[in-house]
C-alpha cells in the first residue's frame, strides 16, 4: 500500500497544477507506472480540455508498455460524455491492466458507474488510497455535488481594537487595515474561487473593483445584492474587467433567510465556490446561518476607537500566519 501512496501523492501534487483553470471540472492528477518507474503522467487541461488520464497516457512515448503498466488517479475517471469523451473508455482501449484511484467522483453523472466500467472490461482496480486527501485536493468540487451549494469563504481584515472600517473617513474607497503583502495575497485568493460577494454599502461606501489586479490570474464572477437598486451605474463593479451579477428583490426575498436564496443561486447557476468579503451585515447573515466552509481574517495593526464592528464570530482558528505585523487566521467549518 505505500507504494500505492507514493504515487497518489504525486498525483495529488500533479492536481494543484490545474485547479483554478479546470473549474467547473475538478483538477485531477495521473501517474502512470511501469516496473516502479514512472512512464506518464498529466492533469486536468483546462475547462473544456484534456482530463488528466488523456495527458497522462498521451505523455507515454512507448504505448506498448501501457498494457502492462498501473495507472494511478487521484479521482475516479469519468463515464459520461460532456465537453470530452469518457477516459474510462480510453483507459480499456489502452489496455490499461491496473488503475489506483484516490477517491469516488460525487458528482452524479459519475459516482461509481467509472469504477463499474473499468472492472466489467477486467481491469483490476484499487480504490481508496489516501482518499481524504484526494477529497481535500478537490473540496470545492465535492462540497457542490454533496451539499448542492458552493465552497463558502468568508473574509474580512479588522483593526486591533475590533472594527471593519472607520466611523468617518474622506474618500470614497476602502480603508486599509492591512499591508500591501495581505492584500496581494487577498488578490492571490480572488483568483481561486469562481465568485467574489459583496453586500449593497460596501459598494456604496468603498466603490470597490473586486478584481485581481494585485495577481496574475482570473477576475473572479462579482456577486452583488442590491435589493433596492441603490448602487450608483458608475460605480466600479459595472466596469468590464469581470462579469457581474446584481441579486436585487427580482432575484432574492429580502424578508427571508437570504444565506440560503443566495447559495441556491449560486448552485443553480453552476458557481462552485464564493468568497464574501463585506460587509458586515451580508458577513454576519452567513455566520448565524452556519454557512461557511472556511474564514480567512486578518488583523492589521491600526486602532479605529469608533466605526462598524467585525462580525460576531466565534469559532477557534486551526491556522494562524504572520505577514509581517499582520496577523491572519484561518477556519474551518468541515471535518
């Protein structure tokens, strides 16, 4: 079994090369063996390209040693035809003898009938080789087929007295709290997720871009409520540097529970992860809804005395880093 470790590690790490551009499709790594010697390997293309078991096998230069080779994936190959036929049916043209797989692929259209087909055509399979780190590779994934709704991230920066943002201030953009470095790593987390949510005054008040010009990559979709069409057409987030989506009362029951109207919305429109970084209010009504996956907070080193307080939050953090006089702390809300 540790060889079958070995080997998965690999593909686990071979996975993280493809997660932001494989999104809606979960990043998978393949390894491909023959007599202990690595002869293939690939992940997932992005969106719409080659899943990782095709450039792993189109990685081998001499296909004759794939009939008597082991193909190590971290995730079940698929069955179905979407955008690219079924690389379980590659892997039994292949001749494929052995596959290792990390973990069962959740999503519906899969979910074993992989596996099924593979061991109907003779193909000797493992299954379940470091299969909570093959999940934890693709969490976002799994939280969207398993509880119809995406990876939830809440954000937000406070000051060491325990505020947002400043009573007053002169300018209509936000108030730094942290350094230059956290907040470029903020950008860094923008161009992660497929969604970016704001509520309707952190619009208003801080007219922000919520995009990722601080990191190369990806802006993210931009989520925003406005209930009562307040935001001004000017304002930043209706430039075309990213796509955005206004969730007004046409959208949204404002008078009822809007963390799970908002989630559902994001799930139907095929969204698989969010990260809410304001305001407060839109902050907290995720927290009492207990609808969250992780939390990111730093805490910069400015005192307020006077403003909008940080959401009420009482979690214990699992990681805690500095970026030089910031603190950050992260949260998890999943085993």
């Amino acid at each position: 079994m540790k060889i079958h470790q070995k080997y998965i590690e690999r593909c686990i790490e071979l996975a993280k090369n493809g997660l932001v551009e494989a999104m809606p499709n979960p990043s998978v790594g393949a390894v491909i063996v023959y007599e202990n010697q690595i002869i293939g390997e690939g992940f997932t293309s992005a969106y719409g390209g080659a899943h990782a078991e095709v450039n792993a096998i189109r990685s081998v230069k001499d296909k004759s040693l794939l009939e008597k080779s082991t193909l190590y994936v971290s995730l079940e190959p698929c069955s179905h035809y979407g955008k690219t036929p079924p690389c379980s049916d590659l892997v039994i043209a292949s001749k494929i003898p052995n596959v290792v797989i990390g973990a069962v692929d959740s999503n519906i259209k899969v979910a074993g009938n992989g596996i099924k087909k593979l061991i109907e055509s003779g193909v000797n399979v493992t299954v379940g080789i470091l299969e909570k780190e093959c999940r934890a590779s693709n969490i976002r994934f799994f939280t969207f087929h398993e509880k119809k709704r995406p990876y939830i991230i809440l954000k937000w920066a406070e000051s060491q007295d325990g505020f947002i943002a400043p009573k007053t201030k002169n300018e209509q953009k936000p108030v730094w709290i942290t350094n230059e470095f956290s907040r470029q790593l903020v950008h860094k987390w923008r161009s992660e997720e497929q969604a970016i949510l704001v509520g309707t005054q952190t619009v208003i008040d801080d007219n922000p871009k919520l995009n990722v010009r601080d990191w190369t990559g990806k802006n993210p979709t931009r989520i925003v409520l406005d209930q009562n069409d307040r935001i001004p057409k000017e304002s930043h987030i209706f430039d075309n540097q990213a796509k955005t989506i206004v969730l007004s009362s046409a959208e949204i029951d404002f008078s009822e529970n809007i963390a799970n109207q908002i989630t559902n919305f994001l799930f139907k429109n095929n969204i698989q992860s969010v990260i809410i970084e304001g305001g407060r209010q839109t902050l907290q009504t995720f927290i009492d809804a207990n609808l969250w996956d992780e939390a990111r907070i730093f805490k910069g080193q400015l005192f307020f005395e006077n403003g909008t307080k940080a959401p009420i939050f009482k979690s214990k953090w699992t990681e805690r880093h500095y970026i030089l006089e910031d603190e950050l702390l992260i949260f998890k809300n999943y085993d």
